[in-house]
C-alpha cells in the first residue's frame, strides 16, 4: 500500500488561501516582521497541524505566547563556564523546556544583538554569565518583557547570584600566606612576598577577589605594594607574558602565587612548565577556580572551587522574584593541595 504524500508548505498554501511565503513566514515565527495579520498567522498553523504538518518552536509560541527556549549567555567555555552551562541545560530539560547557550566573548555589542535575536524569538527567559554591561542588557529584556537573572556578575535592577568572590579570595590567600611560612614566610625582598595574578579588575569578580587578597595580605604584614596586584586580562598568552615577565624582573618565582581563574592558570602553565622542580615547589601556589587535574601536577595548588550546581539553582529561584534587584551571593569551597 502507497503511503500518502507528507504535506508539503504549497499544500498548506492552498488550503489557506495564502501564498507559500505567507505561510512560511506563519511557521517559522517572522509572521510579525512580514507584518502579516495574527488571524492568518493562526488559521495557517491551525491547517499545518490538522494536516499534520510539523509546526517549529516558533509557531508553538504564537499560539501558547511561549516559546519552550530557555537561554543562557556565556563568556566563553572554560571549565567553570562549561560546568554552569552543563547544570543549567539539565534544569532546563528538567522543566521540558529547550536549553539555549550562547557565547558572547564579552563584547557588549554582541551581547545586546543576541538578546535583539533571542526576543524575535519570544524566548521564555534569559540567564547572564559574566556580562559586560548588566544593567544596559536587564533595561532591554525589561523593555521586551523577558525574565532574566544574573550569575557571576552583579546588576543593580534586576536579581543575580554571585560567588562570595572578596571572602573566598582572603581565605585563598591566607592559605597561601601559611604555606608560604613553610617555606620561609614573607620577607622584604619582591621575590619574598606573594603576587596577585589575571582578570580584569574592572569586572566586580576581580575587583572583589582583589580586595580579599588585599585585606590577607595587609592583615598578615600590615602592607600591600601596587606591583604586585598584576590584573587586567583573563586571556591566557597575557597570563603566559605576565608570568614569564614577573619571573625575569624577579629573578626567579616570588614566593607566593595567587592566580584569578582557571584560563589565568592555563596561560601561566605554559611557562610553569618549562621551570624545574625545585623551583616550583620553592613557591606557593593558589587558583581561584578548581582544576581536578591539578592534583596530578609536579607542585602542590591550593584551590578554590566555586559552586556552580548552587549558583545555577538558586538562579532559577529568583528568576521568578519579579526582576527585583536582589543579590545572593554563594560561598566558594576551599580544596587545599597535599603539600609534599
């Protein structure tokens, strides 16, 4: 027996009455920008799905005013990043919705253009990772009726969840200062004392991150030079530059590392690598993010792993607090390294 032909979109057209792009554009969700009628819009998908034609995510939201998108816009994808995206896909299928996740290089341009194209889209909601310009991108899902949240960066109208940044980068730093007694403490000399690597201070994560390693180091020995906060990039050729210059103007490793995230540690490794043994365990090393292979590396890191899976849920709780301007902030926990 012949199985009937699939209906096709000029079937659709002519049992509409329409023409085949009016129905493309009635399926595929452009139907607005087409400036075609929301009536005609409605008796198309109504005929596409009697027929059973497959309707796309667009045509659903025409008719339920949601689309089933839920997005998440990221930075980039390093390990603490992938692990927030790997979490929110799995509370978004969770929900039987349709995860979304989008980098944006943290270029506010591209970040306002994805949220132009997510709203064409009538995405459902959109969650924020390290954006550039919070406020800027919270007034434009305001004004396209979007909810929206914020993690690992803080905005001043409407609700985020950040990492304890200021108190997990003092106890970081206080356990490198007490490793570093071990090795010899904190001396006069610049290569006796402890150095601030990466990020951009003028993001609050590092800005916050900076005034805890100050406030360890200050309490420890009452003083804090400007050279050694050494803070403007997370790119990693930068962390491999800065470290291979701090070591040629000191002369070697400062007793004390302290490195701003998990790329910083990545660049800086590329030129750890190439030093020998005895001079790297002569340092003390801490990373504010948490790389499990680090434990397997010829020098003990101490680390501080942010709690992705928590700042992703309680997210997803304030998500639905109106857009108020609501700050939660999620302690870090502290890995110490084996010191051999």
């Amino acid at each position: 027996m012949t199985k009937p032909q699939k209906e096709t979109i000029y079937d659709i057209a002519q049992r509409a009455g329409a023409s085949a792009s009016t129905v493309s554009a009635a399926l595929n969700g452009s139907w607005k920008k087409r400036r075609i009628a929301k009536s005609t819009a409605e008796r198309i998908i109504a005929i596409a799905a009697e027929q059973g034609y497959s309707a796309n995510l667009q045509a659903r939201a025409l008719r339920t005013s949601r689309s089933g998108l839920v997005a998440l816009l990221i930075p980039e994808y390093n390990r603490f990043f992938s692990n927030i995206a790997q979490t929110f896909s799995a509370e978004v299928r969770a929900r039987n919705q349709c995860p979304v996740i989008i980098s944006t290089a943290r270029i506010p341009e591209e970040e306002r253009k994805t949220v132009s194209d997510l709203a064409a889209w009538n995405i459902d909601a959109i969650f924020f990772v390290g954006s550039v310009a919070p406020e800027d991108l919270s007034r434009h899902c305001a004004e396209a009726e979007i909810p929206h949240v914020f993690i690992d960066q803080p905005c001043d109208i409407a609700p985020s969840v950040v990492t304890d940044n200021r108190t997990g980068a003092n106890v970081l730093t206080r356990e490198i200062l007490l490793s570093m007694v071990r090795l010899g403490g904190v001396g006069d000399t610049p290569r006796e004392t402890i150095y601030f690597l990466g990020g951009d201070r003028t993001l609050p994560s590092t800005r916050n991150r900076v005034a805890g390693f100050s406030e360890a180091l200050y309490a420890h020995v009452g003083r804090v030079d400007p050279e050694q906060i050494i803070a403007e990039t997370y790119d990693l050729d930068v962390a491999t530059r800065s470290i291979k210059a701090l070591y040629e103007r000191l002369g070697g490793l400062p007793r004390g590392l302290f490195i701003n995230s998990d790329s910083v540690f990545e660049g800086a490794l590329r030129f750890l690598a190439t030093l020998p043994e005895e001079e790297l365990r002569a340092c003390a090393f801490g990373c504010f993010d948490y790389e499990p292979f680090g434990q397997l590396l010829r020098f003990p890191v101490h680390m501080m792993r942010q709690r992705h899976r928590m700042l992703v849920e309680r997210a997803f709780a304030l998500l639905g607090s109106e857009n108020a301007p609501i700050l939660e902030q999620v302690n870090p926990e502290l890995y110490r390294a084996t010191l051999r």
